[in-house]
C-alpha cells in the first residue's frame, strides 16, 4: 500500500511528458494519490488528456485553469469539491517570463516584464493557498518549484531570480499564517530539468552538462527524483516540515568552487 493511500490533490503545471509536474504526478499516484491536473490552453489540454491514462484510475478531474484568472481559480475549487470532496495538498509548478527578459541585460527588464513575471510565478502560489484553504479541512500540504537562481546570479535567468525570491518568501509567510491550520508549505528547488521551460534558454545546454560534472552525485536532476520528493513532502512523513526550501540538485547548491582537478 502506498504512503498517500486515500489523498486528494491538485496538481497546476503538466505540460508535457517532462514536465517537473509530470514526474510529481507519476510519484504522487505510485502512492496511490487520487488527482486533479489542470492546463492552460487546448494544446495543452489534448496532451494532458494524452498522458493521464499512464496514471492508471488516479486521476479524477481534468481543467482548464489559468491561475491568473480568479474566475476560473474558482471554477475549479467547485469542481474539485464536487469530484474529490476534500484536498490534501497542492502542487504549484507554474512560471513565465517575456523570453526578451531572459536574454536582455536584467537592468533593462520593463516595469510590465517585472509585473508578469511576479504575478505569474509568485502572485499565482498565494491564489493558489487562498482558493484551496477551504478544501484543506484536515490539513494540508503546498509544495511550489523553485531554483537557485533565486539566490545566486545564474546567467539570464534575471527577472526570474527576482520572481522565485518573491516565491520562497511567499512559501514562508503562508507557511507561517496556514501552520495553525495544519496546512504546511514548503518548496522544491530543482536543479536544471531539460523541460519545455528550458528548452531554446540561451546556454542551457552547456549549464545542464557542466552541472554532471560538479555536482557531488554527478548528475543531472530527474523529474523522477523531484516527484519522489514531491511525495514525501505531501505526505504525513513530512509532517514536521513546513517553511522550507529542500534542493532536489544532485547537491550542486553546496558547491563553493570547482578546481578543474574533479
Ligand atoms: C531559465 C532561464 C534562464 C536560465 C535558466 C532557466 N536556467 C534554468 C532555467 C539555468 C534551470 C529553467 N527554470 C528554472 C525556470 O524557472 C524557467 C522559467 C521560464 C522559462 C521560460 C522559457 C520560455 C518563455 N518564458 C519562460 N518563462 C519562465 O517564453
């Protein structure tokens, strides 16, 4: 028997086959979570459709939501009510940036560059948290994606690294307001994915092979390794955790200098 046994979630962000959601969602119904996937648009939503089959009966509720949207924010909470009944927990693997703002000089992001890309990868979490809070009422988990560039300059991810700052402080402000209600927060920091995300970032490429070649396990982040994750912080067995940043990096992130001599 799985450790999410009679668990209910919601997972915003499966895009594709290697979406970081995706692996969420593999691991959360290897454990035998019941799940809600939504999509942006109707490109998405054909591959969505596609993929969800390989969870087996684990998915209960395919829609469309833009987070940005409060309408339909709401839509989905009445669907989720009527088709699972409660929530569990919450998975938030949601960014954009303008791709000019991830190339340009980030002295020259434009104030409306700045304002999407918060509201989009940041502002979305809080939404999120508000509109689930209600379903929560046993507790609940709350998990967003986030990356090192929110602490250390990595190469155009510029307006970004702002934005996922903005994010692991939202994790512990919410996580702080929601605890009573034993509802925790937390956030993965993912090292490099090759994920649609990714894919066509000036320089991605070389970073992702470097990264195998410093990082203490030699290798490169799996959106398996972030799913099982995913899923023990989703799960009772975290159930002391909430605030928290845990890297899911191959521990890249602990790396102080690299000699040449590795
Ligand atoms: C993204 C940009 C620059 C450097 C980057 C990344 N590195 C990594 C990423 C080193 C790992 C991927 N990442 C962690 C992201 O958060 C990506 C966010 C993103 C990607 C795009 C690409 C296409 C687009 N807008 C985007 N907005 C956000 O138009």
């Amino acid at each position: 028997m799985g450790f999410l046994e009679g668990k209910k979630g919601l997972i915003y962000g499966v895009r594709n086959q290697r979406s970081i959601a995706w692996g969420c969602a593999q691991s959360l119904a290897r454990e035998g979570a019941e799940l809600a996937l939504t999509f942006l648009g109707e490109r998405e939503e054909h591959d969505v459709r596609k993929l969800s089959p390989e969870l087996g009966d684990a998915v209960k509720l395919i829609q469309g939501c833009d987070l940005t949207q409060p309408d339909q924010v709401e839509a989905l909470h009445t669907a989720i009510k009527e088709s699972l009944g409660q929530l569990d927990f919450v998975i938030h693997a949601v960014a954009f940036a303008k791709k000019d703002d991830l190339s340009n000089p980030f002295v020259q992001t434009s104030a409306d560059g700045f304002a999407l890309a918060m509201n989009v990868s940041a502002y979305t979490l809080v939404a999120a948290a508000r509109a689930a809070e209600p379903l929560m009422t046993e507790g609940g988990s709350i998990l967003t994606l986030t990356y090192l560039g929110a602490d250390r300059v990595i190469p155009n991810y510029n307006v970004m690294g702002v934005a996922k700052a903005a994010l692991e402080s939202s994790v512990r402000y919410l996580a702080s307001e929601l605890g009573p209600k034993k509802i925790r927060v937390n956030a993965i920091s993912a090292g490099p994915v090759m994920t649609l995300s990714a894919r066509g970032i000036a320089g991605f490429t070389g970073l992702y092979k470097a990264i195998a070649d410093v990082a203490p396990l030699r290798k490169a982040t799996d959106i398996d390794e972030v799913g099982d994750t995913a899923a023990f912080l989703c799960s009772n067995l975290s159930r002391g955790i909430t605030g928290e940043t845990l890297f899911v990096d191959s521990g890249y992130h602990i790396v102080g200098m690299v000699t040449g001599n590795e």
